[in-house]
C-alpha cells in the first residue's frame, strides 16, 4: 500500500509539473523509476534479465531473416466517466490496425524515412488482434467496458487495474496484453509496463482516451502512435536516449538507434538534426516526437523485442486465444474478387475494402502447404502461378477480423 500511496502523490506532482510545461508523452520510466526506488530487488531482477535477452539474442540473431509472424492477443479495458470516454468500437478497431500497420512496418509513412535509416527499417513480424476467446474459455470481443467514478482520471494510477478500487482486473497478464484506456490527470498520453515491473495485476500498458486510434483524437497524438510506444516499452525498449534523458545519450541497448539527446516532443524536425554525434532517428516510435513523424522501428529493436517474447513474455505464445480461422469468424467475410479461375499464369485478387490493416494472401496447395504469401493494404493484387503446376489450390485473405478462402483451379 505505501507503494500506491508513493504513486498516487508522484504522478499527482507530474501531472502539476505537466500542467506547467505542456505534454507529457509517456511516464513508464517515471513509474520504473518509482519502482526500482521501492525495491530493492529490482536492479539485480533487470541485470539478469539482460543477461537472459542478450543471451537470446546471441543465440537466435541468425533466425530472424526467417519469415514466423506471431499474432499477441490483446484485451482493451475502457473505462468511462462521462460518455466521451466511452469510446466506441470504431476506434478501438482503427488502434489496433495501427498497431498493426506500424509493427509490420505497413505504415503508409514508411517511405519518408530519410533514405540512411532505411535499411534500418524492420517488420517485427509481431502482429496483434482482439482476443477472440476470454480467461473462462468463453468468447469474446476483447472489449470490457466499465464506469469509473473517477472524473479526475483513473489513467496512470494504480487503482486502473482494480475492480475494487474503480478500475478494472487484467485478464491473466501471462497470457493477454491488456490495454487499459481511460482519462488521463494531466497531459500525459500512457505509460507501459517494462517486463517484471510491478505487480503481475498491473502489468500491460494504458493509453489516454484522447490518444488512442485515429478516430475521434485531435492532432499531434491522433494517429494511434501513444500505443506503438508504449506497446514498444511493454516489449522491453527504452527510449532513444537511455534511462533517463538526463542521462544524455545514453544506451538504450540497441546498437541500430543513433545515441540521442532530445525528445523531440511536440515537434517533427526536418532530417537531419543532431543531438550527440550523429543524426537522430526523431521518426522512430521510441521518441517522443508528434504522431505524424513517428514511422519506424529497428532492426535492433525488433530483435530486443522478439527476445523479451520469446523469454520473459513467452506466454502470451501460448493457446489460440487470437484463433482468427474459427468458424464463427468465417461470416465476417471479405469482399473480394478473385480472376481468372480457372488460372494460367497469373491471377489477380482485388480487395474493396478501404479500412484494411494490411491483408495477407496466402496459397496452399491439396496438402495444406504454402505456396505463396503476399502482402498488401487494399485494391487489386497480381499473383505469379507460372510456375505452379496443374490442380486445385486454396486461396486465403485475411486482415485481423475478416477472412476469405476460395478455391483456385490451375490450367
Ligand atoms: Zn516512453
């Protein structure tokens, strides 16, 4: 309990220091610096931590050019004190297509990186849907909805996370990625939880409701980037500038992301500035800079967080919680042209839908194997099948909602 009490009058003073100096990006080192102040453990637990990623690193760097996109159940909590808060379905669906986008590196944006961090650029091959299935096995939209009688704002205190206290109780934060939104004191946009900090009750990130999608949020923070952040922290990243930004170009364990010195915060510079020795990477999702100039994650960075997946959040791999092929999700099709058929050497699949997160096309054969696997947003796709001999395929399109499967003859 003193620990909640530490909180609540810290993040109170934030929120006043906030008020003073505009925008507060996120808090989660602020919160892990209030932790590693109250345990003494905490220290010696994140050094063999490290020791376990860079192990994990050492030993699986070489398998990561290898195509194995993982899918993170998700559960978004809202809670709601005046009806604004209750942000609707709409938007919830838009965050978790960002999400999606950016961790694909599908974002439309992603050509606007300067062409020397380009090849920096990584799909994390991490994706993320709305659990399908909840903790008692029943199904579920992975939506909870609840009021708080909290008008000041629950976001960012420890009583989010509480039934009992005005919040809402994680669902098993071994195997889900909650995500509560909810009014935030202040200015601050979320905060996320690093790997082991805190009680296992608390563990998962939250987001202001003002933040969270692209529908229904103003400019800077309207293009869902408060939750690709945060969601980065989740998965063990720091920020660019290291522990803390008094630090000044310190390390945030990846060897891919230019030293920095600068949060860039409320601003969106032009290439190149430089706050220690060499450009910034101000566009990667790790800085604080407004939503709009936010677009990429490292290479560096994407082995940073498929190791804390594989290791220390290796549970959230477990069950088929996503399940995106039941039949219960066949109804929620796709509209979607598939010509000719039967085929030769080309075949064209044309998807109408403009709200898409990225689809994927997938070809199987009578076996069940792949043949093929394309990506892509919306519109009409060309498909080589020169090379594939004569008989009966299955094509599969799919994004994180809806999928179609259609036979396919090849002449
Ligand atoms: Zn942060």
């Amino acid at each position: 309990m003193r620990l909640f009490f530490c909180f609540a009058i810290s993040l109170f003073c934030l929120n006043i220091h906030s008020q003073q100096s505009g925008p507060n990006r996120c808090v989660a080192t602020v919160k892990r610096d209030l932790f590693q102040s109250q345990d003494g453990d905490f220290i010696g637990m994140k050094k063999e931590q490290e020791e376990v990623i860079q192990d994990w690193i050492k030993n699986n760097g070489d398998r990561v050019g290898q195509r194995s996109v993982v899918t993170i159940p998700v559960v978004v909590h809202v809670l709601w004190n005046s009806f604004e808060e209750d942000i609707p379905d709409d938007q919830i669906f838009s965050q978790i297509e960002i999400l999606n986008l950016d961790f694909r590196a599908l974002n439309v944006e992603i050509g606007e990186v300067p062409s020397a961090f380009q090849p920096l650029i990584a799909d994390t091959e991490i994706d993320f849907c709305l659990a399908q299935i909840d903790p008692s096995g029943n199904s579920t939209s992975g939506i909870t909805r609840k009021f708080t009688n909290n008008p000041v704002g629950i976001g960012g205190t420890s009583a989010i996370h509480f039934s009992d206290q005005g919040g809402q109780d994680a669902w098993d934060t071994d195997h889900y990625l909650n995500i509560w939104v909810a009014k935030f004191a202040g200015n601050i946009g979320g905060t996320g939880s690093f790997p082991g900090m805190g009680m296992p009750e608390e563990d998962g990130v939250e987001v202001n409701y003002l933040q969270f999608g692209n529908l229904n949020v103003e400019p800077p923070y309207h293009l869902g980037r408060t939750l690709t952040h945060e969601v980065g922290h989740y998965f063990n990243l720091e920020h660019p500038w290291g522990a803390s930004i008094s630090d000044c170009c310190g390390d945030d364990f990846v060897a891919d992301t230019p030293e920095a010195c600068e949060t860039y915060i409320g601003q969106c510079p032009s290439h190149p500035v430089v706050s220690c020795s060499q450009p910034d990477m101000f566009m990667n999702y790790m800085f604080y800079s407004d939503d709009a100039c936010l677009t990429m994650f490292t290479g560096g960075q994407k082995m940073r967080m498929l190791a804390t997946l594989n290791t220390i959040r290796a549970g959230l791999l477990e069950g088929n919680i996503c399940d995106p092929v039941s039949s219960e999700n066949l109804d929620k099709m796709v509209e979607v042209k598939i010509f000719p058929n039967p085929a030769n050497d080309k075949l064209f699949v044309e998807i109408e839908s403009q709200s898409s997160s990225g689809y994927s096309i997938r070809l199987f054969n009578l076996f069940g194997h792949e043949m093929m696997e394309e990506k892509f947003l919306f519109g009409e796709v060309e498909l080589n099948i020169s090379d594939f001999q004569a008989g009966v395929y299955f094509l599969e399109v799919k994004n994180k909602t809806k999928i179609k499967i259609e036979k396919v003859v090849v002449n």
